[in-house]
C-alpha cells in the first residue's frame, strides 16, 4: 500500500523536536504594537557620534539553532548597512564638546524562523516565519533613553517552502532596511517611522508564487557570505 508523500511527511513532522519558539515563555506580543513608530524626543544630529552593539537575544530564543541561524543572517544584514551609514553621521564636524554619543541597542524579542535543512525536508508545514526587534537608542552619557523603535516583518510559509527558503531571508534583510532607514529618516528631524507591522511578503501583495527582489538579494548576500 501506497502511503502519500503529505501523510510522511505529517508523521515526520510529529517526531520532530518542538521548535524554540513554543518552548517556554515569551513576549507579551510577536508583532510590532503599531504601524508607526513614535519619534525620538530629539532628531540624532543632536548627537556627534554613533555606536551600535550587536544584536543581543535572550530566553526562550538564544541557544536555539534556527533562531542564532536568525540572529547570524540579521546581524550581518545590519552589519552591511548600518555602520557605513553611522560612520557618515559621525565623521560631521561635533556639535558638543565633548561629543555626544548616541548608544544604539538591537535586541530580538520575538523569533520563528525555520532552517534551510527544515524548509527543505518540511516546506510549507514547517510553518511561517517572523520576528519583531527593538532597538534602543541612548545617549551613552548620561542613559537617556530617546528612542526605542520596534521592527517586525514575517515570511508567508507557502511562499518560502516555494522559495525553499529564500523568503525567510528576505524577511531578515527588510528588517534591516527598517532600522537602516529610521536612522537615516530621523537624522535631520524627528519624524519616527514604519514599524513594518502592515507590510506583507512580496508573493502575498502580489498574489502569486515566486522569488521576489527580496529574496534575491538575500540569496545574493547569503552567497557573498559562504564564499568569504
């Protein structure tokens, strides 16, 4: 007798591991509260220089391999955009004597995200993927806190187990292009901006299958990242 390639793939799915992020407890919420960010309470040109610490990741998530797999991906997206971006800022002639320092504090609050080895052999059983991050912005002086956006994207798991993956990477880059942009937004003038809590994968908005522009680049990034 004939068993369909769904029903062992549901019976795989059965002995597997419980995924870190129904371990536990976790955050009041997996999703940005608001569409839009509050403003800073000043605009960053008030400060002089900038420095951003890497991405910090508490329980339930930290340890987890697919969620450190997450954190790794997003670090080295805000890696490639953030510093260049902060070095632009900080290289302006100071303001204040001494300089005032802007803190800058990524931390994960919420993670589901599936391997490449799992979205492989699960596809879209394995389920959607997202997370939701803060970052919080002080000045390094005196701990004033001015800002602490928050930032959520997910990937639909159809369109990722298409992808076989890529769209759950995707999902990490726009996360980085998030903060990239408050930052960049909010350097002049204090305006806030989109948390991404409305923003839906590119194969949702446009209703078919596919790689999106996203997933390429993640694709792209991803490979420039093995090679080194």
């Amino acid at each position: 007798m004939r068993v369909s390639r769904i029903a062992l793939l549901m019976v795989a799915l059965a002995v597997q591991p419980v995924q870190s992020w129904a371990e536990g407890g976790v955050v009041d919420y997996i999703e940005a509260k608001q569409v839009t960010n509050p403003p800073p309470t000043t605009a960053l040109n008030a400060f002089d220089r900038f420095e951003i610490a890497p991405i910090a990741m508490g329980d339930p998530y930290a340890g987890q391999p697919a969620n450190e797999q997450a954190k790794e991906r997003l670090q080295a997206n805000l890696d490639e955009r953030v510093p260049p971006l902060l070095n632009e800022f900080s290289g302006k002639p100071a303001k204040n004597d001494p300089p005032r320092v802007l803190r800058i504090e990524p931390t994960i609050r919420h993670v589901k995200f599936i391997s490449t080895k799992a979205r492989l052999w699960a596809g879209a059983f394995a389920g959607g993927t997202a997370v939701l991050m803060t970052v919080k912005m002080s000045d390094a002086a005196t701990g004033e806190v001015i800002a602490e956006p928050e930032f959520y994207q997910h990937a639909n798991a159809f369109g990722a187990a298409y992808s076989f993956g890529a769209t759950d990477k995707a999902m990490l880059v726009r996360v980085a292009d998030l903060v990239t942009n408050y930052l960049k937004s909010n350097y002049s003038a204090a305006v806030g901006g989109p948390t991404g809590k409305d923003d839906k994968p590119a194969d949702e908005k446009k209703g078919k299958k596919g790689k999106s522009k996203d997933s390429d680049k993640a694709e792209e990034s991803t490979d420039q990242q093995s090679a080194q």
